[in-house]
C-alpha cells in the first residue's frame, strides 16, 4: 500500500505541481484523498517481533533542515522542490521528541545520544551515564553506567554495527559503546591529569573493549593510533595517543583469522566482501570524514553514508537472529554550526538517501526503522519567495528594511552574525549580498547574533518510524522513550517478557 500511495503522489501530486503548471481544486482533492486512503490503511498495526532494528540519527537535523534538504533535493531533481518527498517522508508514523537535557533546556549530542540509545536523560556532556553522574568527575561518575540499545541487543543474540560521518569516537556513536563521564575523553590523552588513573577508559579504548561490535565504520582515526605514528592518508598528521597503543592494530589481532577487515579509503573498502567478512572496520579519515559537498575531493576516497549503510547491513543480516544497527548523519550539525547551509543540505541529502538504501535492503514485516535527531539548530525558512525559489538563493519578492536582500535560510547565531571587531560589538547593519553567490558551496549565511560557532536550538525535533510496532511512535514524546520502543519492538532489555 505505502508504495502504491508513495506512486500515485509522485505521477499525479508532484507532476501537477510544479511551477507554472494549472492547480485545480481537484488537485489537491486528489491528494488528499490518497492520503486519507493511506491513513486509513494504518488502522492494521504491524504487532510483529522486530528482528533487525536500524536507528537513523540526523545530528541536528531540526525540523527547518527536513524542510529545507526536501526542497533542495527535488530541486536537484529539477523540480520546485517543495512537494518533493523525501524517503523519511514515506514513513506511515510520525512524532516530535522534546530533546532538553536534565540540566539544559537547549541539549548537546551526549546528553541527547543517551536518552535516546540508553533510555534515560542526563546531563549535557555525559555518555552512557544517568542523572547520578558528575560531567568531568570520573569518580563520582563511576556507578552510574547505563547500558545501550546496541548493548542490550548484543545481549539477545543479535550483530550490532555503527556507520557514522563523524569521528568514531563523537558523542552520538560513542553512546551506543561507552560510559564515560565527558564526551571530549576520546583518547586517553583527552583525559586531564587529575583525572586519569580513577577508573574511567577513554572512549576509543572502550570500542575495543567490546568484541562483540561487528561493523563500525566513519572517522577518527587519530583517536585510536599514538602519537609516534604517522596517519596513512597525511603523514603530518599524528595519532593522539599516549600510552603508545594502536587499538587498530590490537582490534584486528583480537579477531579469529582471516574474519575481519580494517580499511582506510574507499578503493579498500569497495573490496571487502560482505560475504567472508564477519568484523569491518573502516576510519575513512584522521577526525571527522569529509562533508558530500567535497566527500569526492577527498584524497584517499570516502564512501557515501548509503554504501557504508549498504555493507553494514550486508554483514549484519548474516546473523539469523537478527541486527542492531546505529546510521549517523553526524555533518549536518557540523555545517550548520559553521552557519554554511548548503554543506547541512547536501548532508541531509546523502543521510536521506542511506535510509532509501535500508528500506529497500529490508522489510518492514520484520524490520523496525527509526528516523530522528539529537537535536535541532538555529536555522529558519523565511521571507515570501515564489514557489520554487532556490532554496539556498536570495529572498525574490523582498528585501529586507535596510534596503538589502537577505538569504532565504538564515540562522539566529553563529560565525555569519554581523560584527565590527574581535569583541562581536554589532553596528546592526548587515551586509551587502547582492553580488554574492549564496549558493555555493562555502558561503556563510547571514546570522543575527554573532558567535564563533552556531549554538544548538531546543524546539523539539522529528521522529519517523516504520516497521513493527512502529505506531507506538505516534505523539509527542521525551526523547528517551525512542530506547524503549526499539527494546518493546524486539523484546529485548527491559521488555524481553512484556511484548507480545
């Protein structure tokens, strides 16, 4: 049914709704009626187990960034763009998740990557760790671990895996494997002085400490080599460890032979055979792999998020009882706290098409999909432009007060915000854009407050899910809610004897 109404929106919604074509009534009657069918289908739940549930993380992809990477992806396809839909878009259930931390009404990507992978809320900047911890406090942190979805599906039986365009060891996937009681602790020369040698590993030492993670693939490399090795892809660049270990080496030496595979670039990894291949590990970069928009520049080669998906979930479905697997969009913050939209977008893109690769990869009758963010940003959609404006272009039909035209995507702080000096005193006057090219790829959007890096926003974000028991996902709900929906799905954890 999803894809005969998925169908019948693209040949009779879209096509009759681009620009300059006639928009009867019975247009939008037509749509809306297809809609309503699809609705009204809805009404027979799908109760199974899930088998395989994938998490699909879009860091700070905020409402206005799903919005506005639809718009830019059908206008990529030489549409209007504002009746595109995305893959998420599909998904028959959607709800808002209110994303504060215990100690912050506007989040980071820990506080936030604990609810939603662990189950309970804490405070900004912990990991894998309750309310009952202190951020930066090894000490009186330890005790308050608290185990993960990816955990709690290792336990059942089932093959986890992580796909990330961050460092591996960045908030959002270091939740799924560590407890630790600061985010910035990746390698153990992360932790301050006073704080080592009282219990607490850093979260590249923690990766190896569990076995059982079978594909973990994105950036970071530096975290898990010393600072005596030179990187592969730049031999300037230096490892960051300094107890001397190279837990990539110690990885692949803890598998039984000839099972796994570690990789660098893409060539290498375009040749690992999902088949005969049990244990991949692949850090495509020293920090954060590159943006879409210059992921082809870079000079190793960086696979797409869809083909990291693609072979993760090739490897993970061997397992007969099923998988977990952690996809991360992790750039699309990266760009936004730069104020640089058209990186966010092109991100938000290529994140989008990952979950097309695991839908058509997967089944619904056994396979649960959960599409959400950590949080959301400060960028908005505004201004009355005609339909099918650029998205990243200028505002068409207005200027602003000042006289001068303005971005249709603009962002309320960050490093575009208007200054006269390096104490971000503000003169009010913007400036000028009018022979400025607002769409390529390095331009800065305009900001109203000015600061070195964009702040988070605290509106509550999107969650799309489908699968089984998919409708539970179906209000307005905390964001820690999501871990006990994927553990109910699965009767695992918590709820291995209260599902169904």
């Amino acid at each position: 049914m999803e894809q005969i109404f998925s169908s019948l929106c693209m040949l009779i919604f879209v096509q009759c709704l681009q620009h300059g074509a006639a928009q009867p009534a019975d247009v939008w009657y037509e749509q809306a009626r297809q809609t309503l069918d699809h609705a009204i289908s809805l009404e027979n739940l799908n109760t199974n187990t899930a088998k395989n549930i994938i998490l699909f993380l879009g860091d700070g992809m905020g409402v206005t960034t799903v919005t506005s990477t639809r718009i830019k992806k059908g206008q990529e396809k030489n549409e209007t763009g504002e009746e595109y839909i995305l893959n998420m878009d599909k998904f028959p259930h959607v709800a808002l998740s209110k994303t504060y931390n215990t100690n912050y009404q506007v989040p980071d990507s820990a506080g936030t990557a604990t609810a939603f992978l662990c189950g309970a809320k804490t405070k900004r900047g912990m990991i894998g760790q309750d309310d009952t911890g202190t951020r930066s406090d090894c000490e009186a942190s330890l005790g308050s671990d608290i185990p993960s979805i990816l955990e709690i599906a290792q336990q059942a039986g089932k093959s986890v895996g992580i796909v990330t365009t961050t460092r591996l060891t960045h908030a959002t996937p270091a939740s799924a494997y560590a407890h630790i009681p600061d985010r910035y602790w990746e390698a153990d020369s992360d932790i301050p002085l006073e704080e080592q040698n009282k219990g607490c590993d850093d979260i590249a030492l923690q990766f190896i400490q569990n076995p059982g993670i079978q594909v973990a693939l994105g950036g970071g490399r530096s975290k898990f080599t010393p600072t005596t090795l030179d990187d592969p892809e730049n031999p300037i660049t230096k490892g960051d460890r300094d107890d001397g270990r190279n837990l990539i080496k110690e990885w692949l030496e803890s598998k039984p032979e000839g099972t796994a595979e570690f990789v660098w670039n893409e060539a290498d990894f375009d040749l690992v055979d999902p088949a005969e291949t049990d244990f991949l590990l692949g850090l495509f970069a020293a920090s954060h792999m590159s943006y879409e928009n210059s992921r082809l520049d870079d000079n190793a080669g960086e696979p797409h998020i869809a083909s990291m998906t693609n072979k993760a979930i090739k490897i993970l479905a061997k397992n007969p009882e099923g998988f977990f697997l952690l996809v991360e969009g992790g750039r699309i913050d990266h760009a936004h706290h730069a104020n640089v939209a058209s990186n966010a977008l092109y991100d938000g893109i290529a994140f989008d098409d990952a979950i097309e690769m695991a839908k058509n990869m997967t089944s619904s009758t056994d396979t649960m999909i959960v599409v959400t963010a950590d949080h959301s940003h400060t960028n908005v959609v505004n201004g009355y432009q005609s339909r099918g404006n650029p998205i990243l272009g200028k505002a068409d039909k207005d200027i602003g007060a000042d006289g001068l035209p303005y971005t249709t995507i603009l962002y309320t702080n960050g490093p575009g915000g208007i200054t006269v000096d390096q104490n971000y005193r503000t003169s009010g006057n913007r400036g000028d854009i009018t022979d400025t090219d607002t769409e390529a790829d390095v331009y800065i959007q305009q900001a109203l407050v000015q600061q070195v890096s964009s702040e988070h926003a605290g509106e509550d974000v999107l969650i799309f899910a489908d699968g089984p028991m998919a409708h539970l996902i179906h209000g307005i709900h905390e964001q820690h809610y999501i871990s006990h929906v994927m553990q109910y799905a699965a009767c695992i954890g918590n709820y291995t004897a209260a599902c169904p």
